[in-house]
C-alpha cells in the first residue's frame, strides 16, 4: 500500500495543478420559467473573470420577443442578465441555443419550466450548442439527464475529488479504505436528499467554506501520520468521513438547487442525480487503482517523501479554495 500512496500522491499534485484551470471550465446556465401563458422569466449567467465575461449569448426561438430588457448584474464570479420574453405558442418546438459556444471550453446547463409543472433540462456542448425544446421529458430521459448530471457534478467538483484522494492517502488498510468511502457515500447521500426535498438547509456559502476546510483537515492529518502510531483519523476513519460527508452532502445539493428538479419526478431525478454522484466518485476511485497498477512496474520512489508531498499539495489546494470562500462568507 507504500507504492500506491506514492502513486496517489502524484495524482494529488495532478488534480492541484489542474484545480489553476477549472476556474476556466465552468458551466453556463440558463433558465427559463414560464410564469404565465407563453410568458417566460428568463434568467441567464455567464462565467466571468473580474470584469471579463465568457462571450456567450442566448438565442431563442424566432416566436419569441423580448417583454422587458435584459437587467444585467455582476455577482460574485458571473455575469448575469434578466429579462421577460413572450413566445407565441410557447417553447415546444423552438430551438435554443447559446452563440458563442462552439469556441468555448465550457458547457451550458438549460432548464425549463412550463406553467404545467413539467421541466426540461438539456446540457449544451461545444459541439452541441442548440437543441428543440420537447415540452416535457419522460421518465426515462429524466433518469439519464440527472444520472450523467450526478456523474459530472462529482468528477467536476475537484474539492470532493481532493477529499477523497486525501482518505485514500490517509488509509492504508483496503478494507477500512472501503468501508470509509462507504461512510462518506451514506453520509452525503442523506444530506443531498433531505437538503433537495426542503427538510433541512444550510447557507451555501459557509457549507462551501467548511468543505475546504475537510480537506485540509485531512491532509494535515497525513502531515502529521507515522509509521506504526494510529491517530483518531487513522483508527476510526469511517467516522470522519461520515461526519465531513454530511456538509459534502450540502454541498452537492446546492448544485442539484441551481439546477431544480421537475416536479413530475422528484423521486426519480433526485434518487439518479445521487447515483449519479455515486458512480463518479466510484469511477475515481477506480481509475486511481487502475492507474497505480498500470505503473507498478516503475522504478522505487522515495514513498513517504511523495507521500508527504502530496498531503502539503492537497493542504495547499484546500486554502486556495478556502480563502476566497470566507470572503464571499464575510461578504
């Protein structure tokens, strides 16, 4: 287990350097809320850097025509705009899309919802900028929109990927390693649920701060591990991993808020969304393992030093996110 925490610490030092671009990478979204007959709030939001925003721009269907001018308002780290637009015999039919995107490294998030209670949710692409709104979505279109919404949430979300790269360093027993992913699985899972169905709340933004604080929990407690001594986290991980699974947990319900759920199948978009989540943070944890087997056969590395390395490389991606989420906390 030596080797392989040598070779996750690399893939630490990895996901630290590609934590510099995703801040390149985020997703545009776009709703539409059809508050009247035909009449549609649209609220629209756009990544931005400081003063520069990502040149994307709405298009909607030729049957539509804007009620009220675009508002447009600088919030944290986006652009927004928000405008009425009525569309003669609504939006069934038309075709949506963002100019601009095909040049982009991001994505569009598109959500719908008509005056019936049914909702829409497309995710638009680089190569796939426009779709043709169908009105409504079946069961089964539902389950695979939320389902690959989950998985790209998680393999998205460098923090939560951070975190669990952090249990996988700290815990050298495969056995605990499992059933401490299995906590942390648990313990999100009823705090994404309970959080998406209105039981219970936190605000975001100190839910966002303590995350990053999690990790950096745990990388200090790596910095602080030797050989032959059992610390708390090292003897009882699976408790931990449970206890930060729990804000984790808010944290991925944010996301699926923003995002909405229809109304029509909040049973199933949330329960797929969830599985979602599950099978990408099984799909790192796999691809870990099957990269570390891959280079088995390298020659020895000093083990503990890139141990080591990467809880200083997690710790420091931890605060780099901490900061700015304690000020938008202040703020």
């Amino acid at each position: 287990m030596t080797r392989l925490a040598a070779f996750l610490a690399l893939l630490a030092m990895i996901l630290l350097a590609g934590a510099a671009s995703a801040h390149e990478i985020r997703p545009a979204y776009l709703d539409l809320r059809e508050t009247t007959a035909d009449t549609f709030s649209v609220a629209w939001k756009v990544p931005s850097t400081g003063d520069m925003r990502f040149a994307l721009h709405v298009r909607l269907p030729a049957s539509c025509a804007t009620q009220t001018e675009p508002t447009p308002s600088m919030e944290a780290d986006a652009y927004f705009e928000r405008w009425t637009a009525v569309c003669a015999g609504g939006l069934k039919g038309g075709t949506i899309g963002i100019d601009g995107l095909a040049s982009t490294m991001t994505d569009v998030l598109v959500r719908i919802e008509y005056a019936t209670g049914d909702a829409e949710v497309k995710r638009l692409l680089p190569d796939s900028p426009s779709f043709v709104a169908a009105g409504t979505q079946t069961g089964l279109e539902v389950a695979g929109t939320y389902f690959l919404l989950g998985v790209d949430h998680i393999l998205s979300g460098l923090d939560h990927l951070l975190f669990v790269l952090a249990l996988m360093l700290l815990i050298r027993d495969r056995w605990m390693l499992l059933k401490t992913i299995t906590a942390f699985t648990i313990a999100h899972s009823i705090t994404l649920a309970g959080a998406a169905l209105g039981y219970f709340s936190l605000p975001q933004a100190p839910v966002e701060a303590t995350i990053a604080l999690s990790i950096a929990f745990v990388a200090s407690e790596l910095v602080k591990s030797r050989p032959g001594e059992r610390r708390l986290s090292e003897a009882y991980p699976w408790v931990v991993a449970f206890a930060f699974g729990l804000l984790h947990g808010f944290g991925f319900a944010g996301a699926l808020k923003e995002i909405g759920l229809p109304q029509s199948d909040v049973p199933l978009s949330l329960l797929t969304f969830n599985l979602g989540v599950e099978a990408g943070q099984l799909i790192f944890v796999a691809g870990a393992l099957v990269l570390w087997k891959a280079v088995q056969a390298l020659a020895e590395l000093p083990i503990e030093r890139l141990r080591l390395f990467g809880a200083y490389a997690i710790g420091t991606a931890a605060m780099v996110w901490l900061v700015p989420r304690l000020a938008a906390l202040i703020a």
